[in-house]
C-alpha cells in the first residue's frame, strides 16, 4: 500500500522564488565587494617603493621629483646602480635613495664618480670608506634642531628633524656637520673631495611626500638635490649586487653582472606568499589523535629493567636516586594525607609524627645528598625500603 503526499503549490513556489531571491542577493553582494576591491587597489600608487619618484604616497619622493622638474631640472630614476648612465658628472647630481641598503664594493664604486654625490640615509660601510672622520651612530631620541654650521644650504633650511640615525666626529674630520642635537650628534655632513662634494642627509623623511613640508625640508631637499641641470636618482635596494658603471659610457653589468630580470625579487616573495595561502588552503587539517594498539607488549618489568641498565652505564647514580626519592616521597605523602604542595619541612614532620625515625634521618633518606656510587645508592635505596615499610605498617 502506498502513500500519496500533497503539497500546496503556493507554498513550493514561495519556498523557490525566497531562494532565487537569496542567490540573487548573494551575487548582487559579491559584485559591489569586487567592485571596491578593484576600486582600492587602482586608486592606490602602482609603485610603493620608499624615496621611489614615482611614488605618490607618504613614504615616495615624487613631490620632490616634480618640483625638480618644473625648475628645470631632468630627474631620472635608476633602479640598478650599473644601469645608472650619466653623460656629463659635472652636470649631473647622483642622489643615492637608501643609502643604508649599500654594501661596501657599492659605496666605493659610487664615491669615485667625478661629481657631487647625495646619500639619502647612512651607514658605517659609506662613513668608513668616506675616510672623512665621521662615523654612524644611532640614538633612541628623536629631536628637531636648528641648522648651526655655514652650509648654506642647510642655513636655508634652517630647521631639521634627526631621527634615530646620525652622524658623529670620530677623529680629524674634514666635513662639515650640521644640525647637531644636545648629544652632538649631527643629521647632516658634506665632504669636499678631488671628485666632487659628498653629501649626507641621515633623515629620510626629508624628501620624502609625506614630511616635506614639515620644518625646512622642502628647502632642504630642493637645495642638496638641485644644484645641476640633472638628476640621476639611484633607488637603493638590497637585492642589488651591481657596482657603478664609469661615467660617459653605457651600462653594463660586467662589473658585478646581475642575471636576474627586474622584478625577480619581487616576484619570487610573490610566488611565495601563493604558495603558503595554497597550502593553508588545501593543507590537510590533522584530526584527533587515534589510539592505536602497541605491535609488541612490552612488559613493566622490563621496561623498569632496562632503563635501570641504562641509568647503571652512565651512573648516573644522583639521577636514578633522585627517581626512587621523588616515588616514595609520593607514596608516604598519599598514605600521610599530606597535601602536594607540602614544603619540605612539613613532609619531615608528617613522617616523623606517623613513624619512630629521627627528623635528621627521615630527610636523609628523602632529601639527603646525591650518592657518589652505586654501594651509597644501595644504602640510599635500603632507608626508603624500611622507612616506607613502616608508614605502611601504621
């Protein structure tokens, strides 16, 4: 016999069209969260690189790089120091963005080009190789500071911040220091050479978007950075192993060849982040642990046995004993009632009560030293035989 159900149809048909409604809600959900995706990541600069000129954001030099070129100044960015091509040096300011990032070969292949040099930040490789008597020195307290020294263009400034890098004399100095702050720590330094003029500014934030109206940065960064009719802009990066190529020549890698593409650096982090979010994703997740029967028994006799034999051939004695104490302290303290967290007083003093033993003798055999042999940890192993044996006995 069978049964036959009736539905009403009004009800199925509300039942589906709430849930073409719902997916419709969905759908309509996902597309405005796309389109804000997409909104936010093209309304942010495509190049976030720090004093990068083509950075808009707070951390990027493109301000300064504008402001450049509306003077009439030709501002080039380079993103590899060999790729850096400068005609004329004598023409040509070389600004190094990210001075700290450059290793030692680096910094002596930029300080002898023939023209002026600007380092944006500093580090003890560039100051040792300076040889100008002045070396890094680092400070946890930040200051603003008036220019005090006859630069000029640090006299137009007037006013700078010192972060947390500065500079320091170290010797006989043939620089000028500027913007020292109540350590003596300075935040600018420029050396004349037989190349041309080296100049240090330790605060990036300078030329940076973000801070370049503060103090007298603005003049400060328009001043170091404009003195000729062009601008070669290096983008420091510590990914890049190539030195300077000689001025008036093509570049070339040849020096300290680079095989690497552009971008490999970022792309390789890129790949490795995919790879971690896929393998979070399709990761297999671990369950509980299962209890599974043992392919042998083993015995627990034996396995005291055997751990015995080892504690016997390393005699280790102290540790063995140690064991035993630790057990019958244990099983006194269960037979006593007394608490675990009974202090070493109060267990000498709950087996005396319970048991003839002296209190002296009642901690020798529980608390005594470490035996020396295997004859004064049978001794030991004796006096917690017949000392349990009595609190049991009670």
């Amino acid at each position: 016999m069978t049964a036959t159900v009736y539905t009403a149809p009004g009800k199925t048909e509300s039942v589906r069209s709430r849930a073409g409604r719902g997916k419709w809600w969905i759908a309509g959900i996902a597309m405005v969260l796309i389109a804000i995706a997409m909104v936010a990541v093209t309304s942010k600069p495509s190049d976030y690189r720090e004093l990068s000129t083509e950075n808009t954001d707070d951390t990027g030099a493109r301000a300064v790089a504008q402001i450049l070129r509306d003077q009439g100044v030709t501002v080039r960015q380079f993103d590899r120091l060999s790729r850096v091509f400068v005609a004329d040096p004598a023409t040509t300011t070389l600004v190094v963005a990210g001075a700290d990032f450059l290793s030692a070969a680096q910094v002596e292949s930029i300080l002898a080009y023939e023209g002026d040099v600007l380092f944006i930040g500093a580090s003890p490789e560039l100051t040792d190789e300076l040889d100008a008597g002045i070396t890094v020195t680092y400070q946890f307290l930040p200051e603003t500071v008036d220019a005090a020294c006859a630069d000029p263009d640090a006299t137009a400034a007037e006013r700078m911040r010192v972060e947390y890098t500065g500079l320091q004399v170290s010797g006989p100095s043939s620089a000028i220091l500027c913007f020292f702050n109540r350590s003596e720590v300075a935040g600018m330094a420029v050396v004349e050479t037989s190349q041309g003029t080296r100049t240090i500014v330790t605060n990036p934030q300078v030329f940076e978007n973000g801070g370049l109206l503060n103090d007298g940065n603005a003049a400060l960064a328009l001043r170091t950075a404009g003195h000729h009719e062009n601008v070669a802009w290096y983008l420091a990066d510590y990914m890049d192993p190539t030195l300077l190529s000689e001025p008036g020549k093509a570049p070339s890698v040849s020096n300290n060849p680079d095989f690497l593409p552009p971008g490999f650096g970022t792309a390789l982090y890129a790949l490795g982040l995919a790879a971690l979010v896929a393998a979070v994703w399709k990761g297999r997740r671990f369950g509980p642990l299962a209890v599974e029967p043992l392919p042998v028994v083993v015995r627990a006799s034996e396995a005291t046995r055997g751990r015995a034999r080892l504690y016997r051939r390393a005699r280790a004695y102290g540790r063995a004993t140690a064991a035993l104490r630790a057990a019958s302290a244990r099983r006194i303290g269960a037979r006593l009632g007394v608490p675990r967290t009974t202090d070493r007083e109060g267990m000498v003093a709950a087996v005396e009560r319970a048991t003839s033993w002296p209190a002296a003798d009642i901690a020798r055999a529980l608390y005594g030293p470490a035996p020396r042999n295997e004859a004064e940890m049978m001794n030991v192993v004796d006096q917690l035989d017949r000392l349990e044996g009595e609190v049991h006995t009670t």
